[in-house]
C-alpha cells in the first residue's frame, strides 16, 4: 500500500511501515516486529509477532500454531516452548501450567497434527529424519519461572548454544 506520505511494506514476511507525515523525524522502513502478508487490497491479515517464530531442527515453527493446537486439547493458565539441543537433533519442549488433568499424548498428537496442517506435513520431514523431537511437560499453575519484573512467562526460552 502506497500513499504520498506514508507508506506499508511486507518484507520476507515483516511488516514494514514508514510515515514522512512527521516533517522534524519521519519514520523510515520501520521493523513493527510483526508478521503479515496481504490479502487483497489495503488489507494485511497479522499472523504474530516476528520473534515468536523460531527455527527447530530445521523446521519454521510459530508459537500461535502450537498455542492453537494445546487449546484444542485443555486450556493451560500458561504456555512456554523451551528449545534445546543435544548435538543431533533439536527438541521442542511444550511447557503448560493446567489446572486440568492433561493427557499428555493427546496434546502432543495435537501438536503433531496441527504442525503438519499449517507445513503441509512437511514437519514430518524433520521427524523422519530424526533432527527435530517435541516433548510436553504439564505443571501446576506458578511453576513455570516468571519475569522478575513483569511476572509473565517468557513464551519461548531458547537453549541451544550457538557456537
């Protein structure tokens, strides 16, 4: 979307604003840190945040396409996907707090499945091959470790070492 003064831009995936309305410091190709694409006309459908998206054994995946696939199965107080890795493969940690019981195979197989609609099974590529396990760990509420300041959750706690 194109206007005289300002002006939208999706950029591999990003949102991507820039605003010369403000004549003393105009916004120039501004990251929002949101994820969009277009959908017709002047209108972009938000799919998330750019840094809930995370690269897991060689697969993309969103922490909205596992948050949508664990409410399918019970409603967790609080989410969090921790990544570590062993050397070779990569393991996806689904961390709920419930106050429900949970069985814990049916949330994974939910996971799996919705995983495999949203990569048309191309999720299972990574399975197959061995460099990528997902796990899930049930806790009572208060269990996951909060943000001193804040008190929320960090959504994705990444572990892997990168060097």
């Amino acid at each position: 979307m194109a206007g005289d003064y300002h002006r939208v831009e999706i950029v591999d995936g990003r949102i991507v604003l820039t605003n010369l309305d403000r004549e003393l410091m105009p916004i120039i190709r501004f990251d929002t840190g949101d994820l969009g694409r277009w959908c017709g006309g002047d209108h972009i459908e938000l799919l998330g945040r750019a840094n809930e998206v995370m690269k897991v054994g060689g697969a993309w995946i969103s922490y909205r396409t596992i948050d949508d696939a664990v409410h399918e199965v019970c409603s967790p107080v609080a989410m969090q996907l921790r990544i570590t890795s062993d050397g070779s493969a990569e393991r996806l940690e689904v961390r709920i707090e419930s106050r429900e019981d949970v069985d814990r195979r049916e949330a994974i197989n939910s996971v799996l499945k919705n995983l495999r609609e949203k990569d048309d099974s191309f999720i299972g590529d990574f399975f197959s091959k061995g460099s990528f396990r997902l796990d899930l760990e049930v806790l009572p509420p208060g269990a996951l470790e909060r943000v001193e300041k804040t008190g929320k959750v960090r959504r994705i706690v990444d572990l892997r070492s990168r060097f």
